[in-house]
C-alpha cells in the first residue's frame, strides 16, 4: 500500500466510539510518520490504537509529560546526541567521548524512572549502522554505542523491551530505510519502508498487550506437513517437511496447540504419526485430530468448540486454493496461510507466523499447556459418553486451590488478564508492574485459583482483583481461563471471593459487566449470582450485593485448598 | 494527472479534495504545514514513482507548480 493509501485507510479504520490503546512516541528526531504507519499496523488487527507524538528532541521533558499511557516506545538516535555526531565523534577526546556516555546514561536513567509504572516500554538499541557501514574496524561511535547498550541491557526493569533496531533496518536494506535528504534539511531520518517494517516487527507486543496473541496452529497433511498425496504417493514416497515440523514442535513446546485437519483417512494418518520415521510431529505433541472426509469450516469450527477458543485465535495452514479460499471466506477470523511453492519460503513462512504467537515469559501452565489441552479434549468426549452434566462433574473430583497476593503468580496472572477474553467480566488488561502494585497494595487483594480434577492439573485458570473502597470491596476483575469452563467452578470462585470479602468486614459488595465482543457468555453472571442490578446500559452494566444475603449453590463436590 | 495529484495532497492533508484548488498553497491551507510539505513530497514520490530534487522541494510552492514539477519528473 502507498503512503497515502494507509493514511486515507487509518483513518476510516479509527473507532471514536472504542477504548483506544494510548501509545506514546518520543524521539531526539523527527518521527512524525511513525504516527499513522504504527496505527495502521493496529487497527488492521482490531488494536483501537492512538499514538501521539513528543517533541522533537524532547525525550527527557516529555518523559513527565504524558501520563495514563499503555505503551511508550522510543527512537533515541546516537547522531542527535549532539547534532552531526556521526561526523564529529571521530574527533572528540577520550574525555568528550566518555562525558557524552554518562550524560545520556543518566538521561536513560531518568526517563526510565519516569516511565516505570507504564506498562510497555519499548526503546531501540543504540545504532550507528547508517553512518557507519562502510567502517572496517571499531571506531569512536561503535564505542558510544556499545557502552550505551550495555547499559541498556543492564537495566532490569520489568516492563522494558528492547528492539534490535539494526534487524529492522537489515530488512528493508539501509538504503530504503533512510531518507538522507530530510535528516539534513529536517532531522527526519527513516522512510515510510523503514516505518511499515519496524511497526510490523514490534507488533507482537503490542498484540499480546491486547490479548490478540493466536493460541493453535492447525495443519492439512497432505503437501502441508508432508510433501506428497498419501493415498496417492503411499507411505514410503511421502517426504516430510522437517523444518516446518521442527519449528511447530518449539512452537508447541511453548505451549502453543498444534491440530490437524485433513481430508484422509484417520487411520492411515495415524499410521504416518506413529511409524513414519521422519516425522517429526508425534502423538503426544498433536493436541486434536479432525481426519475425516466432512468439509474444513465444520472441522475448524468443531476444533475451536472443543478446545473452547475462539476462531480468531486459530491460525490455519493448507497448500490447497480451494480449501485456502473456502476458509478465508467462511471462516475470516481464522488466520489462514497457504504453504507457498518453494520449500524455503515455506520454512520462512512458518518462522514469521511464530511471530503470531508470541508469548516471552514462559509460565508453568504454557509448558505444560499441551498436556492440559489434551485432557479437555478428553473431557470433552467423556463429558457426551455421560450425559449427565452434574454426574459428570461430581465424577471428575474437581479441587480449587486457592492463592492469595502471590508474587510468585505475577507472570501467570498478568497473562491471564492479557488472554482471558470469553470469560472475562471487565477485560482489564494489566502487565507484571500493575499486578506487583495489586499485590503490594492493602486496598486490593489479588486472588488467583488453581483448578485440578482427576485427569490432570489445569495450573492457575482464574483470577479475582478486589479493590477496597469507601466501605465497599469492588471485584475489579474476574477472569477464568476457557480451560475449565463448564464446570460450574465459577460458583465456587464467587464463594470463596465472598468469604474473602466477608473476613475484610466489608457488607457491599459491588461489580460490574462491560459487554465486548467475546465476552457474551457471562453477560449474566453477576444475575446468576444473586447481584442486584444498579445501572445498565448498552455497554456495561453494574451490580452490588450484601455479602450476608450471598447464598451460592452449595457444589460441595467441588474441594476447596489454600495454596500457601 | 491533476486530479492524482489533488488526491495525494487530499488524503495527506487529510481535508476535502474540492477544498484543493489549482492556486491552493501552505498559504490558503491551514492543514498545510512544513510536516505535511515533507509527506505530500514522499507520497507524490510514491505515487508517480519519481525521485523529487531538493530544489523541487523548495520550489513546490502551489497547486500550480506542483503539477509543472511532477509533469517535468515523469518526463
């Protein structure tokens, strides 16, 4: 898209009516363009973004400036430290060079101070790249920068990230990513190319921030993980595709759910899975099998249902048009990717797609996340064997662990309220800081619940915030995982949160639901409850109760553990 | 070509193309600033798949003389 096709686009794509996600872009250069290219990026995935600018040359000032920001990233250039350093700094003495150094650590240190309570902090590393490559050995700068970066990586700050900006300039070649001619005249430096690539390379985060991260990634077999037909080929003239295989072994090792959907017979599948001596892919990292002859919408559907996830957090992989086309069509929330004609640009196609499911801090429940995914899919099938819902629960010897302002939970509980979108009452997203200042805090008590039953340990699955107020507690938050939906668990939650409230002192207790897009399933909870309704509206609707009227449902098959 | 040309500035001013008149400049259009002048130079470049001189920069002063300008790139 041309630059005045995304400017025309961005702005029919902006949602007055929406939250917006408030990004702040400071920068010692001018980055005006980065405006529109990083909303863009966005919105096209249902981000409500915003960005606004800081000064020119202004890092440290407007790092007091703004406030109630989600996301701060910074462009600090090494050749606007002092205007034209990247032809003075040869010439600078040891002692110019190292006072400049410890200038801008201390400016580093400030800023950072200043921003430690937003929730994303993204700066770039130092770079001389553009002015510098043509330089066989070390020089000045490459000193400036390295001890910059150094510090910058020494920096344990919580919400920071820092951006390997020198990967995205590779990528768009260093002379598509600069303008020379405006960084003389204005001090602009970096092209709409270098913007389109840089926003698309830190999208992840901004994803994750909003709970758009993919959760499965499901295959067609045929020339999809294999190259051939195998009713066609047989089993011994298919060739797996091993990269492909390998890289969704990581991914599901990470805790992502690999599916399959193919058109074959679910035997001769099985046979390839557990024989075949190159694929790579085995029984225990494949979390659901739709093999059968049915058409791909129902199997896809019949997927997301039974993993209880939604279809837009799928991401689907077929080298058919048809069936790549069909889904596209009937399904658009899906991600579909159609293994491309080379075998190396698939490999490359399936690296960038890692991308889509992002997820750096790793807690126990991803790793063991493929096991738990496996469980409910038995679950699920036990769960139609029966019949009877509360037979099937009273059988499943259902037990809540409970823990109270748990630092230990910090990164679990922060990526629940970043993912939890169906069973989630107010869909407050907070990073580790905001929990950390939760926990930290005596008006609030975080409570988050374990749930294990006789087929395995779901880990950390739900999450109350109560916030204490004026006499009243308030449930700012509460969040189940899908995990471990449909086992009446949210009525033994409401309970022990009740009992929390009672032992606080407080009577009241009050709540509210804020209706989106996904969250239709629990828009009469707090009803279901015994809340009384306050307000409501289109939007939201708010409830309160007097905890000594709370009756609950009584499940006691349902245990109850304290977790520490 | 003209009406190309009204439609980058259009969409990089962010007004109405009939508020775009041939005589129209930083002068008349408030929405047209020294910013906006670099982006209608980088969206005109992208449009018409020309390289702008920075002579041409300076001159793009009007409406009018954007048009000669990007006529005498094209070639």
């Amino acid at each position: 898209m041309k630059y005045s096709e995304i400017l025309k686009a961005n702005r029919l794509l902006e949602n007055k009516d929406s939250s917006t996600y408030k990004i702040t872009i400071l920068s010692n250069i001018m980055v005006h363009q980065a405006k529109d290219l990083c909303e863009y990026s966005l919105r096209v995935d249902n981000v409500n973004a915003f960005v606004q600018l800081g000064d020119y040359d202004n890092i440290v000032q407007d790092s007091l400036k703004f406030k109630e920001l989600n996301a701060v990233v910074i462009f600090w250039e090494m050749y606007n430290f002092i205007d034209g350093l990247q032809y003075k700094s040869e010439l600078l003495s040891q002692k110019g060079v190292n006072d400049l150094i410890i200038k801008i650590k201390i400016e580093i240190d400030i800023v950072f101070n200043n921003f430690n309570d937003i929730s994303l902090l993204i700066i770039n590393k130092f770079s001389n790249l553009i002015f510098n490559q043509y330089e066989l050995s070390k020089n000045k700068s490459d000193f400036i920068i390295d001890e910059l970066n150094k510090y910058l990586t020494s920096k344990n700050q919580i919400n920071l990230q820092i951006i390997d900006i020198d990967k995205v300039i590779a990528k768009a070649s260093i002379k598509r990513s600069v303008d020379l001619r405006y960084f003389y005249s204005s001090k602009t430096l970096y092209s709409i190319e270098f913007y389109r690539e840089y926003f698309a390379h830190i999208k992840p985060l901004f994803l994750l921030a909003n709970g758009k991260i993919k959760k499965a990634l499901i295959f067609d077999c045929d020339n999809t993980l294999w190259k051939g037909v195998l009713g066609e080929d047989g089993f011994d003239n298919i060739k797996m595709f091993q990269e492909v295989q390998y890289l969704a072994k990581i991914l599901s090792k990470s805790g992502v759910i690999i599916g399959l959907c193919s058109k074959n017979n679910a035997k001769d599948i099985d046979e390839v899975i557990q024989n075949h001596k190159n694929m790579i892919l085995k029984s225990k990292d494949i979390v659901i099998k739709k093999v059968n002859w049915e058409d791909k919408v129902s199997n896809i559907k019949a997927i997301a249902k039974e993993l209880n996830i939604g279809l837009d957090s799928l991401v689907f992989v077929d080298d058919s048009d048809f069936e790549v086309n069909l889904i596209k069509e009937e399904l658009p929330m899906v991600k579909v990717l159609q293994v491309p004609k080379k075998e190396c640009e698939y490999n490359l196609l399936i690296r960038n797609a890692m991308n889509l499911f992002y997820n750096p801090s790793q807690t126990k429940e991803d790793l063991v996340k493929v096991t738990m995914y496996k469980t409910q899919v038995q679950r699920v099938n036990q769960e139609q064997k029966i019949g009877n819902i509360e037979e099937y629960l009273k059988s499943l010897k259902l037990e809540i662990t409970t823990y109270i302002d748990d630092i230990n939970s910090v990164a679990r509980i922060s990526q629940m309220t970043q993912k939890t979108n169906q069973f989630n009452l107010t869909t407050k997203r907070y990073a580790h800081k905001d929990i950390e200042v939760f926990i930290n805090n005596d008006n609030y008590t975080v409570l988050a619940i374990g749930v294990n039953d006789k087929f395995g340990d779901n880990g950390i699955v739900g999450l109350a915030i109560l916030e204490y107020n004026n006499n009243i507690a308030y449930i700012d938050t509460l969040l189940m995982s899908c995990r471990v939906l449909g086992r009446n668990i949210e009525y033994r939650f409401m309970d022990i949160i009740n009992d929390i409230v009672i032992s606080k002192g407080f009577e009241k207790l009050s709540s509210n639901y804020i209706k989106t897009l996904k969250n239709e399933q629990v828009s009469d909870l707090y009803d279901r409850y015994g809340f009384k309704i306050l307000e409501k509206d289109e939007e939201s609707t708010s409830y309160t109760m007097l905890v000594k009227r709370y009756k609950g449902k009584k499940l006691e098959y349902i245990r109850i553990k304290n977790g520490k | 070509m003209e009406n190309r040309i009204k439609n980058v500035l259009a969409d990089v001013l962010m007004i109405d193309v009939a508020l775009i008149k041939d005589d129209a400049s930083a002068e008349t259009i408030e929405e047209w600033d020294s910013l906006k002048q670099m982006n209608i130079v980088i969206a005109l470049e992208e449009e018409f798949d020309i390289v702008l001189t920075d002579d041409d920069v300076i001159e793009m002063l009007n409406v009018r003389l954007i048009n000669y300008i990007v006529q005498e790139r094209i070639g």
